[in-house]
C-alpha cells in the first residue's frame, strides 16, 4: 500500500581528489616597459575557467595571473609593473565520479615567486594546490506517521536531520569609489596595487545571500605634479547579494567565495582631477542551504485485523554536530634578514591563510597552517626606494566537536579578519591578526526503516490459540509497545502495575 513519506535532499560526497602542480614560465618584458634591474614584488591569483567531468576523471582548467612591480635599469631606476597570465590544464583522477557529476574545486596558491634571466626576461614560477570534490544531491524518501484512521498500531522514532534547501552557485559583483585624501597628490600613474578581503559575513535574507566584508586597498602611484612615488591604503566596506529560493530564517548554510576578477583603476572626480580610484570586484559564491527538520519515521507497525508484511531498509540520514566560527589571535615579531634593504615606512601590508593539515581525533579536530604576510615599504636608501619582505608564521587550533566520530564530515574555511603591521625600528616589525577558521561538520548515520507495507489476511487459526489473557513480567529492555504486538494487542489498553503487565487479546 501507499504510505505517507517524507521527501528530504541531502548532498552526498562522493569522492575527492587533490594535486599540486608547478607551473614554470618565462615572460618577456614588452617593448614599451624598461629593462628590469631587480624584483621588488609578486603578486597572484588564479582564475578556474572550466571544469570538465568524466569517467573517473575531473579535468580543471584556468590560467595564474601575476603582477611584477620592479626597478627599471635606466638612469632614473624608476618603478614599473608587468602583468601576465600562466595557461594550465590538470588532470585529477576521482573514484566514482561520471560525466554530469557536480565538482567543486578550490585551488590556492601555495608559493609564487619571480627573477630575473637578464634585463628583458623574467622567471615566474607557482605552485598551486588544487582540490575537487564531488557531490551529489539525492532524494531521501521517509516513511512518517500514518492516518489515524488506518487503524494501525504504529512505532514512531522522532530525531532531527539535516536537508537541504538549496544549492547553487553564482558571480556576485561588487563596485566602489574611494577618493584620495586632501593630503595626497593627484595620480598621474597608477603603478601597483593590492586588495584583500577581512571582515567577511554571509548572512541569508528572505529571497537571498547577503554578502558584507572590508576591502582593504593599498595602492602605489607616481605623482601628477611631481612624479614622486606616494602609496595610499585605505580600507573600504563592500557588500552584494545573490539570489536563492524563499527561506524561513532558521536555515543552517556553508558558503565559500573565490575571487574572479578584481581591479582597481584610475578615475576622475566631479572637478575632473585623477583623484579617485575605482575597485571592481567580482567574487564566484557557492552556497549550500540546509533546514534541519525533525523527522517522524516509520519504524515498525501492525494492525488488531491483519497481517502487515513490513519491508525495511537502513536510511542514511544527515545529523548536524556543529556549525561554528574559530578565531586564533597570532603576534610576532620579525626580523628582516641581514642583506634587506631597513625599512624607513610602511606602504601596505597583505595576508594569505593556508590550511596544510586536519587531523581528526577523539573530541574534534585539530587544525594546522600557515598565515603568510606580505609588507611593501619605504627603504632608507635613495637608490633603492622600495623594497618587499614576506614571513610565514604557522598556527595551530583544535577544535571541539561534541559527538565527533572519525567518520564525521567536516567542510573547513579559513579567512583573515584583521591584520595589523606596526614598525618596531628599521630592521623589525610587528605582525598582529586574527583569523578566522569557519568549521560546518556534520554525521551521516543509517536508520532502520519501513519503506514499504502489504497487507494480508489475518491468521485467524494461530490468533485461537492464544489464551486470551496474559500476566508477564516485563524486562528491561522490553517496552509496551514491544509486549503489544507479541501478544496481539493495543498498547494503550494493557494494563500495567510496577514492571508486570496484563495483556488482553484483540481482535477488530
């Protein structure tokens, strides 16, 4: 027969894949740039332009786009910037993954540096770490509570389970003005720039995702009016929104954002003076919504008239552990090495987070990685007016989770939320932030439940020979509901006194 069900999607993992790749390139300084005389600094990002999925196979393909600021070998050793891009195409074997598969991939760049081959050719070399991970939406079909007009004596489990709402990706673009101070000249040459992301929050709306963060914007230019060098940082709040399906505010969600493009150019404000710079961001967001329902399921029935033949199956069912965000306040103090140019000022200050290790243990997890901070400052040397200087300071954090088990998934997300760089003297300096470790686990447990149910007649000549009373002692781990289908009768009618029961058979 026909039974009530409870329709729940959850998203299955289905495998995972990751590699790491190096990526070696030379790239010629076109002709309308000067002769390279030193590398100051290397920036990146890295652009995912497709993903192609197979049998047993995920290729990815995009390109690492770089951005070189250098000293010229001319007789003013002026500042320049060249930018590129590194074509790439990967290869990932994933188990159990088949064309039309749903991946999702994350890649992070591990190191990337530059140098000079002579004065006309540089040397640009990456690694990237990439990650794929499959996933699958299926439907779960849940047998629940049935009419009360069925006439059926009926054994519920209640417990709650994660399903998801919706699942979807989409570019979320974001725009703003920033307009230089009074104190600060007028841009003839936009040379070099940075921006990073701090402060994100994802909040869900009635109809959308709402995105909110702080760009943080240092920039290097050449003065209009004098042709000196000025740098400018500023800090700037940006906001976005990408549409989802009706929601109900009590929704558990996980997002992760990788930028796409970002750009920073020169403009000109209401006097038509190049005083104002313009960001342009666009941010690719995934999101999984879930809701999480408690679920009524049908575990064991039987009828006072009939026969009910119960087939059973173990139903995989999603149970949230924790949804939390971890913060590790990190303060150091570094030195630059003995041949660095001394540090007369600071210009602007960028951080990068990687995750290089999650170790499962008994309580939770314990999370281990590397914040790499990048500074560009004023040297004291006229020769040499800007120089770069990155360090590495690990972290480590263990995360509690209640009800952890070693087969518990668990989706990770680490993001800066504040960087400080402060200047101690002209050969150390100070590296205060806070990072943020975004951490969605949850346990994926298999129920015992009925999925189907025939109907037959009542074995009438077996039902005769029961007596028609029965007094039993009832056991521990036995319960009435339990003692009232042996004995073919209804729960709510068997009477008990302390742990002895007396049972009246039924027939309807």
């Amino acid at each position: 027969m026909e039974l009530n069900k409870h329709i729940c999607t959850q998203l299955e993992e289905n495998g995972k894949a990751f590699t790491q790749i190096t990526l070696d390139d030379d790239y010629i300084v076109r002709d309308n740039k000067p002769d390279a005389l030193r590398i100051i600094y290397t920036k990146g990002d890295v652009l995912l332009e497709d993903t192609k999925v197979g049998n047993q196979v995920v290729w990815v393909t995009g390109k690492l786009r770089f951005s070189t600021l250098y000293q010229s070998d001319d007789e003013n050793r002026r500042l320049e910037s060249i930018t590129g891009e590194i074509p790439f195409q990967e290869k990932l074997v994933m188990d159990d993954v088949e064309d039309g598969d749903e991946v999702s991939v994350n890649i992070q760049i591990e190191d990337l540096s530059s140098g000079i081959i002579n004065s006309r050719k540089l040397a640009v070399r990456a690694v990237l770490n990439i990650l794929a991970v499959s996933r699958e939406e299926e439907q779960v079909e849940i047998a629940c509570v049935m009419d009360e007009d069925l006439r059926w004596e009926q054994k519920v489990q209640k417990f709650p389970m994660m399903c998801l709402v919706d699942n979807r990706k989409d570019i979320v673009r974001m725009q703003k003005e920033l307009l230089l101070p009074n104190s600060r000249s007028n841009i003839g040459e936009l040379v070099f720039y940075q921006v990073d992301f701090r402060n994100e929050e994802v909040e869900l709306k009635e109809d959308s995702v709402q995105v909110q963060m702080d760009a943080v914007v240092w920039v290097l230019y050449r003065s209009e009016s004098t042709g000196e060098y000025e740098c400018f940082e500023t800090t700037v709040p940006l906001s976005g929104e990408m549409d989802c399906g009706l929601l109900l505010g009590d929704e558990i969600f996980w997002a992760r954002m990788m930028p796409l493009e970002i750009e920073v150019e020169p403009r000109s404000d209401y006097d038509g003076e190049s005083r104002m710079l313009g960001l342009d961001v666009a941010l690719s967001m995934e999101v999984q919504i879930y809701r999480e329902e408690e679920c009524q399921m049908l575990q064991d029935a039987y009828a006072l008239d009939k026969e009910l033949i119960l087939e059973r199956e173990n139903i995989p069912v999603h149970q949230l552990l924790v949804k939390n965000l971890s913060k590790i306040r990190l303060m150091e103090q570094l030195q630059l090495e003995p041949n660095q140019e001394r540090i007369l000022q600071i210009c602007g200050s960028s951080g990068a987070i990687t995750i290089d290790r999650v170790e499962k243990r008994e309580n939770g997890i314990q999370v281990e990685g590397v914040l790499n901070v990048h500074i560009l400052y004023n040297t004291t040397e006229d020769a040499m007016p800007f120089a770069h200087a990155m360090a590495q300071i690990p972290f480590e954090q263990f995360i509690e989770i209640e009800g952890f088990t070693e087969d518990a998934v668990v989706w990770l997300d680490g993001k800066m939320e504040q960087l400080q760089v402060n200047l101690l003297d002209n050969t150390e300096y100070e590296v205060k932030a806070v990072i943020q470790i975004g951490v969605l686990a949850f346990v994926k447990d298999y129920v015992s439940g009925v999925v189907d149910v025939e109907e037959e007649p009542l074995d009438i000549e077996a039902l005769q020979k029961q007596p028609g009373m029965i007094g039993c002692v009832r056991r521990e781990d036995e319960n009435l509901w339990d003692i009232a289908k042996k004995y073919h009768a209804s729960a709510e009618n068997i009477m008990e006194i302390g742990n002895k029961v007396l049972i009246v058979k039924q027939v309807q």
